[in-house]
C-alpha cells in the first residue's frame, strides 16, 4: 500500500510493484510487447499481473493477454492509477493483499499469457495461502497462467 501511495504522490499513471519474493522466467519480448500495448490501450484494466494464480482465463484482441479471474500470488503487477487510489484508501483490517484484491471483484483484471514472473523459492508470508505455497513446492513452480 506504501508503494500505491508513493506512486500516487508521484503522479503516475501506472503503478508497477514487483515484490522481493519474485523471479523470472519463460521471458519473452513479444509478450512484454504486447503487454504494453495493451496497458497502453482504450481498455478499462485495474491489476494487469505478470504472474498468478487465476480462476477462469479467457483470450482478449491480445495475442498475450488474457482477462483472468484472479485467485492469488501477486507478486509482479501493474496498477492504474483509478484503482491505486481505491486500494490506497482500504484500512489496514488484518487482511493480505491478496485477499482484499479476491475481495474487490473488479471486472477489470488481466495478465500476460504465458507468465514470465513467478513467486520464488521462499515460503510465503501469507499464513492463509500457506497450503498454495506447499502446493507450489510440491509441483516445482508455476509455470504459467493456464
């Protein structure tokens, strides 16, 4: 929430937070790309995510965008300035970030196809998501948002 705030206090028009637990991979130019020409477009986005975990994901006119149903592990993301100004003005309540943006439903939420940030090897801080973590683990990583 710092960071949103900051980023607001700055004037940005976009807010883009990779958190300290992120790493990379399966990079692509192209998908940065068309990414960017996305976020740089008329369509109405809150959260754009380099990675997560989502519940439904459907193709949008973006080659490497999808529209997503978020469930959680943002980690590496973009935030308009419309809704870092709605996140920056939640009160703390004991809730992890992740939960509050599941909380929000924001029908605007989108995410690069095939993701190329992923929550790194650490354990997860978030005590609710503890089992997605283990499940992680157990898996090896993620490997994309399918």
């Amino acid at each position: 929430m710092r960071c949103l705030r900051e980023g607001l206090a700055a004037s940005a028009r976009t807010i883009v937070i990779f958190e300290d637990d992120i790493q990379f991979g399966n990079f692509s130019f192209e998908a940065l790309d068309d990414a960017v020409r996305f976020l740089e477009s008329e369509v109405e986005w809150d959260i754009f995510f380099f990675g997560c975990f989502v519940k439904a994901c459907r193709s949008t006119g973006f080659r490497s965008v999808c529209k997503i149903r978020y469930q959680c592990a943002a980690h590496a993301y973009a935030v308009s300035r419309r809704f870092a100004e709605t996140l920056s003005k939640i009160p703390w309540q004991g809730i992890a970030f992740d939960d509050v943006i599941r909380s929000l439903s924001s029908p605007h939420l989108y995410a690069v196809y095939p993701s190329f940030a992923f929550q790194n090897g650490s354990s997860s801080d978030n005590h609710n998501m503890a089992w997605a973590s283990r499940i992680w683990h157990l898996l090896g990583g993620v490997d994309g948002c399918k």
